[in-house]
C-alpha cells in the first residue's frame, strides 16, 4: 500500500510540462534545459534545495498551470501506484495582478479532482503558509483555505527555509484560522532546526503531524515526548539527504523514531528534485533501514488513520489496507 502524506506540487512537475508552460508564459528556458534547472545533483542544504524547488515558480502564476500540474502529480502518483495522495503548495507564491489565492487554490482543486476522477487515486490539497511571507499574508492564505475546506483542501501546513525562519509564532494566528475551518494542521518542523521545533510546533500552532522532524532524535525527551504524544512524524528519507539534514540514508533517525514508539508515515517531498517517489522511499526502508514487513504494515496502519482524508476516502483505504493483510 502507498498512502503520501507529504509532497509537494511544486516538487511534482514533469520537466516536459515545465517546458511547456515556460513557451506559454514567454519564460526563457534555463541553460542546459528543464530537466537540470529542476533536479539537484545531490545533497546539499535547505536553502539550495529550495532553489532548485523555486525554479519552477514563475511557471506556476496562472490557474491553468496551477490545474495541469495539480492533475498530472496525480496521474503519476497513480501510475506508480500510489493510492492516496495529500498535495501540499504555498498558493501566495503563485498569485498575480490577476489571480488570487482564491482562483489558485481552486485551480488545484479542480486539478486534483480530474487526476482522481481519470485515475482512480484519491487525492486532498494541503495549503501551505510560508516562512518568508509576512504574518498578514499568511493568515490571508489560512483564510483562502478555510474557504475551500471541503471543496478539495485537506490540511494547512507551514513550509519554507527554517535555517532562515526558525521562529514559528509568527504563524500562530494563521493556524487558529485553519484550525477553525476543521482543517488538518502538519508543520515543517526540525527538519534545518533544532529538536525543541517539534514542540513549539505542537503547542503554539497545533500542528498534529510533523514534516520531516529530521533532528528529533538529537533529543532523547523530545522523542519519548513525542511517542507519548503520538505526534505523527512525515518522514521523507531522500530528501533529508538532499537538504543535508542526514549526513547518510543508513543515519536516517527514523529507526530511532521507530523503536521508541513515534508513529511514523511517508512522503517523498520533491520527487522530481531528489529522482525517488514513494514507492522507492518504500524500498529504501526495507532495503537500507531495516524495517520489516510488520513495521510497513503498521506504517500503512498509521497512515491511513493519519491521512487529512474525507471519510469516504478513508473508508475505501481502509478497506485497501484490510485486502493487504
């Protein structure tokens, strides 16, 4: 079973696609093409991780891109056999004089929802605040999501550079907005901070689940806390690599997260930055952590309990889950 709880829509567009709509906005093509504007050529930090995420901003700034790419992560999530999928996007870095966060947000929507109906992969949007952006433009976002609860959004997040933006009550009020709206809340957290990011994000935002919490395990109380807790951890293993938060797969701190009793699930971030989707992030835990068939299936287990799905949805992965025993 594949259940992704944390990737990105700007990490998901096909190299070709990025060509195309660069040609339809009047975008120059980068030296050496798309395909190496896009992909990194291996680990580095956060910052010049996200750059090579950013590189495909400008191709995203009208609600057709926005929907085409939204489908397409999910035709190809299908494709690789995926069952669900929960697509998180920062929608104030694609508006413009002419659209707003409202027509991004339902742009995704509305691409979500074609991907599912074609391919028969669910699919929910999570909207993401971002670190850069002001606290008035991200409670603005957390309202643009409210309105769209129910209608294809899922969740809200908190994403963006921590090196640069560590300090996360700024984004308070954006959360309570979200929270309200019976939005699910996950965090970027400890993914370039230290551990104690976890627990700020958990008690001045409410976040239920954690993106990454790749230093979590530097802390020995942070990690039994969060067993206690059970703060669900979104592990992304390659892309931890890649930011530089891991100096090796075989270091990952999962295996620590895991024998202590962290509930964990899986996510590929930015397939198309780090060449690995979920199904390879799968392999990766068998093949160089060590996991065995009953820590995936108790990885399935928490996934679908986690996932910010529609009760319908969850219904129907449940029943997946039940066909897989």
């Amino acid at each position: 079973m594949l259940v992704n709880l944390h990737t990105h829509l700007e990490g998901r567009i096909r190299p070709s696609t990025a060509a195309e709509l660069a040609a339809e906005a009047g975008v120059l093509e980068p030296d050496g093409g798309w395909e190496r504007a896009l992909e990194l050529e291996g680990p580095a930090d956060l910052t010049v991780y996200l750059a090579k995420v950013a590189a495909s901003y400008p191709l995203l700034r009208s609600p057709h891109a926005l929907e085409r790419v939204a489908r397409e992560a999910v035709e190809d999530a299908a494709a690789s056999g995926q069952d669900y999928l929960e697509v998180r996007f920062g929608p104030a870095t694609h508006v413009d004089t002419e659209h707003g966060l409202d027509d991004a947000i339902a742009a995704v929507a509305r691409g979500l929802a074609d991907g599912a109906a074609t391919s028969g992969t669910a699919a929910g949007a999570v909207v993401a605040a971002l670190r850069h952006h002001d606290a008035d433009t991200n409670v603005r976002v957390a309202h643009a999501a409210a309105r769209h609860a129910g209608s294809g959004v899922v969740g809200f997040d908190l994403a963006g550079d921590e090196l640069r933006h560590p300090d996360i009550a700024p984004y308070a009020s954006a959360f309570q907005v979200a929270r309200a709206a019976g939005l699910g809340l996950t965090c970027h957290a400890a993914e370039a901070a230290p551990a104690a990011a976890v627990r700020d994000a958990v008690d001045l935002l409410g976040a239920t689940r954690i993106g990454h919490g790749a230093h979590m395990a530097d802390d020995e109380e942070v990690v039994r806390w969060a067993a206690g807790e059970g703060v669900i951890v979104e592990i992304c293993p390659t892309s931890n690599w890649y930011t530089g938060a891991i100096a090796a797969i075989e270091r990952h701190p999962s295996v620590r997260l895991r024998e202590v009793g962290v509930p964990l699930v899986l996510g590929d971030d930015n397939p198309v930055q780090t060449g690995s989707d979920l199904a390879a992030e799968r392999v990766l835990l068998a093949e160089r952590l060590g996991w065995g068939s009953g820590d995936l299936r108790r990885l399935d287990q928490v996934s679908v309990e986690a996932a910010f799905a529609e009760p319908s949805v969850r219904s129907r992965l449940r029943a997946t889950l039940r066909s897989t025993a």
